[in-house]
C-alpha cells in the first residue's frame, strides 16, 4: 500500500570538500514504489549523493531519513542491517574478477544471510533467471562476460537478498542503444514484480523518458524534482539546455506509465 511518507527523506544536506561545496542544505524525497532518476552536469555531485545516501561518504551537514529513521545517527551495525535491503549496482558492474559468476552472486547470501550452500545456489539460478540470464552463465569469469552479461551478472547479486530498494549507478552506460533498451525493460519488469523502489542516476536520455517515473536534477547544488513535464517547464537555463536539446526532443513523453508514486501528483521541488 502506498502512503504519504518518503521511503528516503533527505533534509537540508550539505557535502563540502575544503572550500568547495558540492550540496548546499539539499532536500529530496525519495516514495515508495517509484522509478526517480537523477540526472547532473559533470562535477554536479550526483555519485556523492549516492555515497551519502548508502553511507560510504559521511555530509557535512544535513540528515538522511530511511522509513523515519535518521542513518546519521544510528550505529554501523543497525545501519549495515538496514542496508541488506537495498541492492547497489555500480557503473562498470564491480564484479570480482576471481571468483565465478556464481559466487560474485552468492557473495552476499555467505555474508548475510542462513540459507544453506545448497539453498544459495538455487537461489543464485533463480536470480539469474530473473535478469534473463541462462543457467550456463554461472560458471563462466568476468573476463568471458560482455559488458551487457556483465551488468546483468551485477544486478542478480544486487537482488541476492530481495531488496525493497535498488540503486542504480548509469545502469546502461556502455551498452549499445538495442542492449540499453532491453536493459531498461528489464529494470521495469523488476520495479513491477517485486515491487521495488528504483533510484537511477543516468546520463541516458531514453531512460530518463521510458521509464523514470520523476525526475531529479542537480543544479546550482541543489535539486529540483519532479515529473519529466514538470522539468521540462522548468526555466533553469541548464534544465533547458539538457531536456530541450536534440537529443531531448527526438524523445517523446514518457511511456512507462506507472501508478503515481504518491497519492499527490508532485510539483517541482526546489531549494535554495
């Protein structure tokens, strides 16, 4: 069931290295249920936003919410318990090139969770079934994989411990447009079947129209958010630039067509 409150909840975050500020007092909410990509010029911060959140950089400043709970004031262990539940998917895949398909995915089930070696390896068939993965692939080494194969293999281990929650770091750079796209469904199958929460950074102009649900755009250190309407309404020279470029306008409006992701329809968020 859907409901009002933001299943991340960024208050006011501030990330400065030296005298260079890369979020000024940023807010963004994140709802359950949605596809949210974000999207940034070069040096607009969005990997550290990513950090932040997943607790790999710690703010300057500011509060991070998950289900109500600020993971800036909770201990390392609660927090690492919590983060069993989202899976990561990193840009070039970070398989470890030594161990198999196989193990890359059943890492995290060793680590975290009871089952036994019997019980991870069918789930480990099941998750590679899952991205469209053949059952042979588990043998094989990173090094035999093709870029595509590789990210794949990525998201079966981010999906090791049914996630309610899954970032994606440019999910589909690389690929080429048919791989790309195929991705991109797959992603959409995955939101749909187990009801997942997606956060996407993206470079990928048909991403960001066939299947993010809102949009958010790093600008000026901070965030404006909102549907791809809604940004492309917005007059911030940037936005203009970005979404109503060629590359923008050989797109058309979305059409993944998702339940909202909130009962109210949201309007740009901004701050500053």
């Amino acid at each position: 069931m859907r409901t009002n409150a933001p299943l991340i909840s960024i208050k006011q975050l501030v990330n400065q290295f030296g005298s260079q500020c890369v979020h000024d007092h940023l807010d963004l909410d994140i709802h359950n249920h949605e596809i949210l990509g974000i999207v940034g010029g070069s040096g607009s911060g969005k990997s550290v936003l990513l950090r932040s959140i997943l607790g790999l950089q710690r703010p300057y400043s500011g509060e991070i919410f998950f289900n109500g709970e600020n993971l800036l004031q909770i201990s390392t262990e609660h927090f690492s318990r919590i983060k069993h539940h989202w899976g990561v998917l990193f840009q070039r895949g970070a398989l470890f090139s030594s161990l198999s398909v196989a193990d890359n995915i059943m890492l995290p089930m060793k680590e975290f969770s009871p089952l036994s070696p019997l019980e991870q390896k069918e789930l480990m068939y099941i998750k590679l079934n899952m991205v469209g993965l053949e059952s042979q692939v588990a043998g094989k080494y990173p090094s035999q994989l093709s870029g595509g194969m590789i990210k794949r293999v990525a998201l079966a281990r981010a999906l090791a411990l049914d996630p309610i929650l899954l970032f994606l770091d440019e999910p589909t750079s690389g690929l080429d447009p048919i791989s790309a796209a195929e991705f991109d469904e797959l992603i959409v199958s995955l939101h749909t079947n187990l009801d997942l929460t997606v956060v996407m950074v993206t470079h990928d102009m048909d991403s960001l129209f066939t299947i993010c649900d809102r949009v958010a755009v790093l600008v000026d250190k901070n965030m404006v958010v909102g549907t791809l309407p809604e940004i492309m309404e917005t007059p911030h020279p940037w936005i203009q630039q970005y979404f109503g470029g060629v590359r923008a306008l050989a797109r058309s409006v979305p059409h993944h067509q998702s339940a909202p992701a909130t009962p109210h329809k949201p309007t740009g968020q901004t701050n500053g």
